[in-house]
C-alpha cells in the first residue's frame, strides 16, 4: 500500500516504530480512488472518516452566496485529509473536498484510528508530529496574510510548493492566495519582467 522507500522515512522520524505497529491501522484502512472532481466528502456530509494520499491531489472549498468556489486548501501525496467540522465540532462538513488528479486514497474510520493510537504509544507520536505539521501550516498561513503582500505570498508558495505549482489551475492558486487569477496572471507578469530586467 505504502512503499517501502516511505515506509523507512517514517521509521527514521518515529524512532521505534516497527512494521508490527503499523499493522492494526493497515487491517482497517481500504483504498480508495477517485477521479477527477469526485468527492471524497461533500458539504453537509458527516463522514468521520481519515485519509492518507497515496497519490494525486485533493483541493477543500465552499461555495459562497454568489455562487463561486473559494478553494481554502490543498493536499496532494504523503499527507493527511479529513473535514475537520465533523471531527472537531461533530458538525456537518461546511466544505466540499474534491479531487483535482486522479487520486487514490487510504481511508480509515477516525473514531477506529483513534483507539488504535490510544492504544499503542508509539503512534502516538506519529499523531503529535501530524498535529504539529498541521498547526506549523495554519501558523505559516496567517503569518502570510498578515505579514506579506500578494506578490510575496505568491513567490513564497512557489518556492514552498514547486511541484505542486504546475499541478494547480491558476484560479485555485489565486483563491488559496486571496487574490483573483486577474491579479494573480499581474504579479505573474510583474515578476517576468523584473527578471528580464536582471
């Protein structure tokens, strides 16, 4: 399911991990794969379900009163996506998580994963160092907002997410940016042309 290459890096980070700790969550994960724009959960849903990305990518968005998709967040290979309404506040999802790639999916049940992890001390630790990557990315992202222009927003996610750059349509980039792709095509050429002038 996951390789081995990948396997061994997180056994490099989780010091006394073995493959036997592993085990439980594999016997209760299946995966799933979905193509593009299929849902993996859609807004009002209550799955209280947890997925690892094995491959593509899946974006989070709402829909608002004038009817356009405001793209909050993506998550592509080697990461974690859940609707964090239902499994933080047990309300419905207020947002829809969809794929933009082909994406296969290891799903788990989130209340079976957590007695799993209550269970076995070693992954508690794994969860501590998710919990922690994620609210590092919640910090970061604020930081941006409040802290960086437009412009220096974009060039930082370029640098951060090169690989995921090519993958994205323009107009998801500009709304995870909090600009429109008009303004998001003007810093482009913005910053084509200071490099000419270099």
């Amino acid at each position: 399911m996951i390789d081995l290459e990948k396997l061994n890096h997180y056994f490099g980070i989780f010091k006394g991990l073995e493959l036997q700790d592993l085990k439980e969550v594999f016997a209760n994960t299946s995966l799933k794969k979905l193509d593009i724009s299929e849902y993996f959960i859609k807004e009002g849903e209550q799955k209280r379900q947890l997925a690892y990305i094995r491959k593509g990518l899946i974006r989070c968005f709402m829909v608002n009163e004038k009817g356009d998709e405001i793209t909050t967040l993506v998550r592509w290979e080697d990461q974690f996506i859940t609707s964090y309404d239902v499994i933080l506040y047990n309300r419905p999802a207020r947002f829809y998580y969809q794929a933009i790639e082909k994406t296969e999916l290891l799903v788990i049940d989130y209340d079976v994963a957590q007695r799993i992890l209550e269970k076995n001390p070693k992954l508690e630790q794994g969860r501590r160092h998710f919990l922690l990557n994620i609210l590092q990315e919640v910090f970061e992202r604020i930081e941006s907002f409040t802290l960086y222009s437009p412009e220096e927003r974009y060039i930082e996610f370029v640098k951060a997410k090169p690989n995921i750059v090519n993958r994205l349509p323009d107009k998801y980039i500009a709304t995870i940016l909090g600009m429109t792709p008009v303004s998001l095509s003007r810093i482009r050429k913005r910053i084509a042309t200071k490099a000419q002038k270099k």
